[in-house]
C-alpha cells in the first residue's frame, strides 16, 4: 500500500509541488511505519483473548486499507472544499495520472492541488498533512455512501434519456460522450481516466440539479473511491475450498471477503414492474464487519457485497408478486462460508 504514496516520474506537477508532496509523502510512510507495529501489537492481544478471531497480519492489512479508505473521503476545511470544487468543475487534467490506477490515491489529490491558482497551494498541502495525521485516530462521524452513487445515476440517465434523446443538463466532452454514448460502454469497463472524467462531469450535473457542494462532493469521493474490491479485482467470487458450487439461488461469496474475512448485512431496495420482476435496484445500507477495523467504519470494505447483492436482487430473489410503487426492502445476511473457518490460521487464503 506504500506505492499509494510514490508520484510517478511522469507526472506532470510543477517542480516546487513534487518537492513539497514528496516530503509530505515521506512523513506519511514515516508514520505509517510507527503505526504498523502498535497495530501488530493490538492484534496480537485481540488474537489471545479470542484465537478464533483471525490472522493479525490480515487484520493489519485492513486497516491499512481502511485508513487510505477513510482519508479517500474525509473533507478538509471550508477554503480546501471550495478550492476542490473549483477545481473539479474547472480542470480536466486532474484526471490525467500516470501509473498504475489502483495507487493514484495520492496523485489524484495532489494533480488536484497543481490545478490550483499557486497562492492557494501552501494551504491545500497544509490540509493534507492535517488529514493524514488523523491516520490512526478515532474518527468521527463519516459522511453516508450516496444512494445512487454517481456512476449508477448516471447510468439511470442513459438508460432513461436515450430513448427519448434527452440532453444531458451538462455537455458531455466528446471524448466522453463517444464512450457512453457511441460506444455504449459501461461505466466499468472505461478507462480509469474517463471514469474520473465522467465522475467529474456528474459533479456538475448534481450541482445544477441542486445538490449541495458537500453533497456533490461526497458522492465525488465514493465515486473515485478505490476500495478493498478495486485494489484485489482477481479476487471476486472464490469458490469453496471443497469444490462444490454454492447452491442454486444462493449468492457466491466474494473472494475479497473471505479473505478478509468480513462479515455484515447488506439491506436491498428493488423496484419491480407490473408483472412482479424487478427492473431496478440498489443497496440502501451496509452493516459491515471486517477484523482489525474498530472504531471506525469499514469503508474500504463495506461495498465487497455490493455486487454479488446486486446481481442476486436483479436475478436470484423470488419477489411476492407486488403492483404497487412502493420498492422492495429485503435483507441479506453474509456469514463466512464454513470451509472458512479452517483458512483462519492461514488468512482466509493468503
């Protein structure tokens, strides 16, 4: 996870603001290294008290994961939303890193801090630095995922608007609109750069649909979140240990969960149309539980869920047939496959 603090050589920022990022990146992995053993040693007193509870390395790893989740969508101060907002509503080119997408996390911010007017720099940094010395801290509350998150609402906009040829609030680039609307790509399958491009233009269009600049901004930082299930992609559905497939109707469990060995609730809304089958749905709460994070949410891996709860609300759940409009709210529980329990020792297959 350190890579997530290196900037690429080829990353055009000004020679000033590579010096000053670079030793702000510095301090951080000084940190980090002051961190990890403390960390170790809590885990290592978890696991005495209960020998059932995990691997410490794992759980190390974590909240490692959790903490760059944490810091991926914690707000600065007034002057640092504004000088983002700004920024994101302005310049393109802040999507425009270089390097391997899953450990931009640092890049993308300070790309961001490059586009800034240079007087406001020095106090961008300054913020950073603040945030990333909360880095092991109890947190405080944290802003709620945003239900849609922009690259689903925005996949509702084209699913609504094609038809009828609808025009976007905000213009599309062409880039962009080639993409989505030529090539009818889906979100998943852009390039990391057009993802944060078409994340920056839903920003706008919530603006003038009314959102907050707190709002457009959180649902930015979920949408550019780089969580647990982006950083281990190979790791999506895992089969059981014993070969057998999971039962029919049943969703599989993800791979980055069992390895985690993470736990919780994920609560469904499904809409249905008049026959009874559901044509839309999303997640409208998440209770998660992952080894090694307390205190503090999962946010790295609250949504490992998401996509196998999707698929099963979209195709594996039997609805009472309902005409109404009301939507559908019906719960899964995910407990750890029992094959599982044997691969504690190990890190649920490390």
């Amino acid at each position: 996870m350190l890579h997530s603090f290196v900037l690429d050589k080829n990353l055009k920022i000004d020679p000033a603001l590579r010096t000053a990022a670079d030793e702000l990146s510095a301090a951080h992995v000084a940190r980090i290294d002051q961190l990890i053993p403390v960390w170790l040693a809590e885990e290592r007193q978890a696991h005495s008290k209960d020998p059932g509870y995990g691997n410490m390395f794992m759980a190390v790893w974590a909240r490692m994961l959790n903490e760059l989740a944490l810091w991926q969508i914690e707000p600065g101060d007034a002057d640092y939303e504004r000088a983002t907002l700004a920024v994101l509503q302005s310049s393109p080119r802040v999507c425009f890193t270089v390097g391997d997408s899953l450990y931009t996390d640092f890049a993308s911010r300070i790309m961001r801090i490059q586009a800034m007017p240079a007087d406001q720099r020095a106090a961008a940094l300054a913020t950073e630095r603040r945030l990333l010395s909360r880095w092991g801290q109890a947190r405080g509350e944290v802003a709620a995922w945003p239900d849609p998150l922009p690259q689903d609402a925005a996949a509702q906009w084209r699913k609504r608007a094609a038809p009828a040829g609808e025009r976007p609030v905000q213009a599309l680039s062409p880039v962009l609109a080639h993409a989505l609307l030529v090539e009818k790509k889906s979100y998943e399958s852009l390039h990391p750069q057009l993802k944060c491009a078409m994340q920056q233009w839903w920003l706008q269009v919530s603006l003038k649909q009314g959102a907050t600049p707190a709002a457009a901004l959180n649902a930015f930082r979920y949408g550019t979140l780089i969580s647990a299930a982006d950083r281990f992609p190979d790791a999506d559905e895992r089969a059981p240990s014993d070969g057998k497939p999971a039962p029919a109707g049943v969703p599989a469990y993800p791979g980055i969960a069992t390895r985690f060995l993470v736990t919780g609730v994920t609560t469904m809304r499904a809409r249905l149309d008049a026959a009874g089958k559901p044509v839309q749905a999303s997640v409208a709460e998440r209770k998660i539980d992952v080894p090694g994070i307390r205190g503090a949410r999962p946010v790295a891996f609250e949504n490992v869920f998401d996509a196998a709860a999707m698929k099963y609300a979209l195709g594996g759940y039997r609805y009472e047939q309902q005409r109404g409009a009301d939507p559908v709210v019906f719960q899964l529980k995910w407990s750890l496959p029992r094959d599982t329990a044997a691969d504690k020792k190990t890190g649920g297959g490390q």
